[in-house]
C-alpha cells in the first residue's frame, strides 16, 4: 500500500484549494480501499462542531450542512478518544448517533481515526461499510498512516487561507493565527508589503553567447550597478544602523567583486555561456552549497547570495528596482520568502514597523539587522501564502513568534492595548535608568548586558548597565568573509572595553558550530548541537583560540577590566587545555614586553554533564556564568529554532529550576560568583526567580534592562524566595509560569505578565 499512500497524499498536495484536496482525497481512498464510504469530518472551531466536509457514498447535498457535536457520535468519540474506532456495527454502540441527511442508514462497519497536527485535532477521517463486518488491522494501519500525512497539508491549508474548521463561508474573512519563530521581540501591526525578488532564475536558459566582449561587458555594467545599488543603502542607512552592522553591505559588495562572484560568471561566459545563463549557474551552485549545510546561519548566506544574484540578473535584464519610498504606507509589514538584510534596507526605516519571512532563523543576517533596529520580526513562518496577503491588514507577535490575519476587533483591540501600555511601561522604566537594582528589603542584584554588536553597546549606555555578561565573539567573525586577523580582533575588543571601563566585559571565545557557524569555515554534521562546537573548536583549533586570547589581552592592556569566558564546557579535562593555553598566550605576550594583568577565567554550564560537575568547574576558575538558553534545550532535547517543538521550549520546567539552583548552590559553596546570560534573565519573572535562587548578576540584551530593574526594584527578595519554594515544588513548567504570572500580577506587574513580555 506504500506506493498507494504516496500517490493519494501526492495529488491531495497538488490540489489547487482546500475543497479540492478533499474531494479528491475521499476519492482516490475509497477507490483504494474498497470501501462504499469514505468521509472527512473537519472541526468548526467558531461553532464547536464537527462538519461534514467531503464525502463519496454519503449524499453530497449533506457536506456542509451535517453537523456534529465535538463529543457526539462515533466521529466524536475518535475526535475525544485521540484514537481509531474501529466496530463491525455503528448502529449498535452505545456512542452511535444517526444523521439523517447523509443517507447513511444502510451502513454498519465503520473506522475512523483523527486528523492531528502538533497535537490539536483538525478532524475525522472515516471510511464505512454496508457489510457488518469490522475493518482489519492492515486498514486501520493504512488509515492511520494516511491521516499522519495529511494533518500538515489541512494544517497549511488552514494557515494560507483555506479553512481547516469546517466549510468556510463565501467573502467571511476567518482569523487565522500563523505559528513561526521569533526574530526580533515586540508587536507591530500594520499593512502588509511583499517583497518578491527583482528577477526569477527559474526562466533563464542556458545559451552560448553571440559576442562574448559584450556580454562580458553587459556583465560588467550589471555588476558596477549593484554596487552603486548596496553602496546607496549603506549610505542611507549609516544613522540608522552601528558601523559594525552597516559593515554587512561591505560583504555583500566584497561578494560582487571581479575576484569573487564576478570572477567566476565571467570565466563562465569565456567557457561558452551568455552573461545571465552564467549568473544563473554560479549562484546556483554557490546557493546549492550552503542550502545543504544545517547551520540556519550558513542557510542564510544562501538567502544573501541568491538576493544578490537577482539583483544582477534584474539589471542584465535591464529591469529597475521594483518600488520607491512612496511605494510603502505608513506601519508597513514587509513580508517575503527569503528576505534579506538588503531588501529590508530597502523600505524607508520610518515606514517599516515589521517583518516577517517565510524561510530564515532567528540568528541570520536579517533577524540580527531588525533587532538592533527594534523591529518586530517573525522568521520561519513556512505557511504564510504570499499571493493573498498583500495589502491585508496583519498583526506581527514577536514575543511568541505568532501572525494574526484577520484579526477580530477584540483581538486587534488586545493587542492595541499592548502596544499603549508598552509605551507607558517604557515611560516607568525611564524613571529607573540612574538608580540601582536593589529590590525593595535592599537585596541587590547586579544586571550585566550581553552585547555583539556595536549597536548593543550604544543601547546599553545610559540604562544603568554594571558591566557586560556575555560578549559574543563570534559576531565580527560572521561578518568577514574569513578570519579576522589579531590586529582586527584587537580593535574590536578594545572599542567594547573601552566603551565600558572601568566596568567588566566578559569576552567569550569563540562559539561556533550548532546554530551558528562561520561561511569560510563551514561544519556539516547531521547533528550539529551534539558535535563539534563551542571550546571544542577552539582546543581542537590552538592557533585560531591562541590568536583570539593574545587580541583578547593585548586590547585589555592599561584598562584591566577584561574577563575571559570559555564556552561549552563538558568536561574538567577541557577546562584544563583551555587554562594552559590562555596562560600561555599571556606568557607570550609578556615575553613580548607586554604589561598585562591576567585576567579572571570563567567557564559556562551549558550542558547538563557540567551541573553535575559544577563544584569541580568551580573550583578551577575565577567565576560562572550559566547559558540559560543552551542550558534549557539540551535539559529537555528540544531545538528552539524548530517549530514543531519549540512550544516544549520552557525555561519553568521543573528539571531546568531544579539544575539553575542545584547549580549556583555548588558555586557559592566554592566561593565563586555566579551569573546567568540568557533569555531568562531577561524575563521579569525568571529575574525574580532566578535573584530568589542566590545569583549574583544576570545579563540580558539592552532592551531587557530598565524593564527588569524596575520590576525587581518592586519586589522583595524574601517575597521571591517564598515564589522560588514553591515554584520549585510543582511538577509542570505550566502551573509554574502561570503561579508567577498570578503572583506579579498581585504585585502590580501584571502588565509585564504577558508570554514573551
């Protein structure tokens, strides 16, 4: 029956609407297995039922109008049971419930098993029988394997604008919530504007060229308009964006340089090819390499050569830019398949209020670029149905990575509501910016700020910020097309501790692999998370770490205010190599005639083999740090950055409360300090249970700070810990986040509350 399951999931994916694919699908199932009925019965969630909404062998006049209770019936028992019923003889179960209209009083077998995707049932698949006799084992496989099929082309067609809760009627727009990633925190709601891209490869045959002098030349031309093209926005948007993110539109400029792409097309049109025809295998192939990579950063370089690509083949085929500032209204949604960093800074930034890609993650180019510019961004939304949503009203969450379409006034209203009190919780928060993070019986906490980018450290100022918890290096190492040299390294790190002394900034070495890795130094595992990452790289990698830790000591010279963080560590052993070889690097330079201080080594707990060897971490360096984020999805195996279970993502869980106490407990026995980078740290209510645990700091991005300042500045210390002992008694992270919730809300924070806020 294999061959018959891919064909009929085949032509019910073909079909062009949701009626369509129906029809189709009771069809072609009938046919194959040879039964007189065969029926889907999907879920009207507006009207709590179940309808008919396709059918061979019952009366046709009855879809639409056959309706069932969501626990009436045998269709709802399967609906309730979240299993196949499977009985020789409907009309004698005691669940049985008879519907006139469909003609089916001359049935008596009956299965039927549910329709379910990411755990919500959709509806009833049921096929019949007049014969009283019972379905096999073999059928109920098939109808069970048919069903898990096509739960996600229901799911999708109820997302693009096919409704998936029962017939939809005729013009009655039906809101429909669309599940992504987050990218970039914050709500933006406005109209929508695709960006489709400039030019479409799929057309370009391939042909030998008439001249190849002028296609070489019409290459050249094509190449040198881009340029200006990406040079433009650059200029346009140095006010908007810190040097180090405008330094993007310098790699993509590097990429269309005669010794690199343009290179390459070029001898492709030598060897017989005209100009577009050898565009089109260049960026094929150069795209084909990182589409294939795992790494969601690496993807994304395939986004930015393909948006090149476009952009050139646009201007061979002699076409402009396809809209002008006036193009965009006012609270414009810019949404596209594969949007990248150049086609946002195409949208005039006063205009552009959110954005929303079909493909990406949340650590490309594109969602970096929108969260230093505070834009609202979901990525990842793969059922967005581009053809029907320009123009439509749309509601961006970038807390919960969640599109609303068709939003009803109460729901527009809600989130209304959300954005006029963000204004004036950003009001409250101001008034906190110069006093201290004390909370109300004088417990203090001290609150760091994990900066990348130079946009962080320009945001961070002013917000009363007592030092950097987590630098990530591995930022200026995106933004080249290879490795820095020591020289280069040394001048970013000492524009970040210079910007910060007398403060402390915490330099973490260099953490790639996983969800992020370099385009000249790619890593292909099929499990990237578990492989070769973090200061695995680095040991295995001793010149690449050496020369990091020299630029690293050599910035910190005469200001002293530099800490040293290793990431990833597993194992004492690795503790160790890395120790050896930062004194050695100090040794190095203080050969060299270097007047250095050595400064403080921390490790982080990021996997659960470190909690339970957190005592002996310790005891070897100056301080911990614990990744929160890391910390949380290999506690509970769940990729964050994965749709399908990034709903399992939960910081509440008991197991991850449990390890971040276990964890700054053994740390305070040793005598060490103890900070927590991460999301968590960053949301009111784990800042309050994780201040309540005994940690020392906690670090957050810039935007995070004055809100958990002022929340805490609200609080007791001794409040939270009565909080902390009995979150840490429930056995569900969703008692205990909605037992915080109640709890802030009591303490007038309730507009902090919200998921994702």
């Amino acid at each position: 029956m294999l061959n018959t399951l891919k064909r009929i999931v085949q032509e019910v994916s073909l079909a062009p609407d949701l009626d369509d694919a129906l029809s189709v699908l009771v069809f072609s199932l009938r046919k194959a297995m040879k039964t007189d009925v065969c029926s889907v019965y999907l879920i009207d969630t507006q009207k709590a039922c179940y309808v008919l909404a396709a059918t061979e062998g019952l009366n046709p006049k009855s879809v639409g109008q056959a309706t069932l209770g969501l626990s009436e019936g045998l269709v709802g028992q399967v609906g309730l049971r979240e299993e196949p019923v499977n009985v020789a003889s409907a009309a004698s179960h005691p669940k049985y419930r008879y519907i006139a209209e469909t003609g089916e009083e001359r049935l008596s077998a009956f299965l039927g098993v549910p329709i379910i995707h990411h755990g919500r049932v959709l509806g009833v698949l049921v096929v019949q029988h007049a014969q009283e006799r019972g379905f096999g084992q073999e059928d109920e496989a098939f109808l069970i394997t048919l069903s898990a099929q096509l739960a996600g082309v229901l799911a999708h067609a109820e997302a693009i604008g096919f409704s998936a809760n029962g017939v939809k009627k005729k013009n009655v727009p039906q809101v429909k919530r669309i599940q992504g990633i987050a990218g970039s925190p914050g709500i933006a709601i406005g109209p929508v504007v695709v960006m489709y891209p400039p030019a479409d490869f799929d057309s370009v045959p391939d042909r030998p060229p008439r001249n190849i002098k002028k296609e070489q030349s019409k290459l050249s031309a094509a190449l040198e308009a881009v340029r200006q093209e990406i040079k433009g926005l650059q200029v346009r948007h140095a006010a908007n964006l810190p040097k180090e993110e405008n330094a993007l539109f310098d790699v993509y400029l590097s990429i269309l340089d005669e010794d690199a792409l343009g290179g390459e097309v070029a001898g492709r049109i030598t060897a017989g090819n005209w100009a577009q025809g050898a565009l089109k295998q260049v960026i094929t192939e150069y795209a084909r390499n990182f589409e294939l990579m795992d790494d969601p950063y690496l993807r994304e370089r395939a986004v930015d050569i393909k948006d090149l690509g476009r952009r050139v083949l646009a201007r061979l085929q002699e076409k402009e830019p396809q809209r002008s500032d006036s193009d965009y209204p006012e609270g414009t949604i810019l949404v596209g398949e594969e949007l990248s960093t150049a086609m946002i800074m195409a949208v005039p930034i006063e205009k552009l209020s959110g954005i929303v890609s079909v493909t990406g993650s949340s650590n490309s180019h594109m969602a970096i670029v929108a969260r230093a510019l505070g834009i609202p961004t979901v990525v990842g939304a793969s059922h967005v149905r581009l053809s029907k949503l320009e123009g439509q009203g749309l509601i961006v969450d970038g807390y919960q990575g969640q599109l609303i379409l068709n939003a009803p006034e109460p729901i527009r209203q809600h989130y209304d509501e959300i954005l006029l009190e963000e204004q004036q919780l950003v009001q409250d928060f101001e008034t906190c910016r110069e006093l201290p993070c004390e909370m109300s019986d004088g417990h203090a906490v001290a609150l760091w700020v994990n900066t990348g980018l130079m946009a962080d450290v320009v945001r961070s100022k002013g917000r009363g910020a007592e030092g950097v918890g987590l630098y990530r290096t591995e930022i200026p190492f995106m933004a080249r097309d290879r490795f820095p040299s020591e020289d280069e390294q040394q001048a970013i790190y000492r524009k970040q501790l210079e910007a910060f002394a007398p403060l402390p900034v915490t330099m973490r070495t260099l953490d790639i692999g996983g969800d992020k890795s370099l385009p000249y130094f790619p890593i292909s595992e099929e499990n990237p998370f578990l492989g070769w990452r973090g200061i695995r790289i680095s040991l295995d990698h001793p010149e690449i770490f050496l020369s990091q830790i020299r630029a690293m000591l050599k910035a910190s010279a005469g200001l002293n205010n530099l800490r040293i963080l290793l990431p990833m560590i597993s194992s004492i052993l690795e503790l160790e190599d890395a120790r050896y070889l930062i004194h050695r690097a100090w040794m190095e330079l203080q050969n060299e005639g270097y007047s250095i201080l050595m400064p403080q080594v921390g490790a982080m707990i990021e996997v659960p083999g470190a909690v339970y060897q957190a005592r002996e971490i310790a005891a070897m360096v100056d301080f911990i740090s614990v990744g929160s984020n890391d910390l949380t999805q290999y506690m509970l195996a769940v990729d964050r950055n994965n749709p399908r279970v990034a709903g399992l993502y939960q910081s509440f869980h008991p197991a991850v409360l449990c390890a971040l106490s276990d964890t700054v407990k053994a740390c305070h026995e040793m005598g060490k300090t103890i900070s927590v980078c991460g999301e968590m740290a960053g949301d009111p209510a784990g800042a309050a249970l994780l201040s309540a645990m005994g940690y020392d700091s906690l670090s957050m991005s810039a935007s995070s700070l004055l809100k958990v300042k002022w929340a805490l500045r609200q609080l007791s210390h001794g409040q939270t810990k009565d909080w902390l002992e009995h979150v840490l008694s429930l056995d569900n992270a969703a008692m205990a986040q909605s037992y915080m919730r109640i709890k802030l809300g009591e303490a007038g924070l309730g507009g902090l509350t919200r998921a994702g806020k």
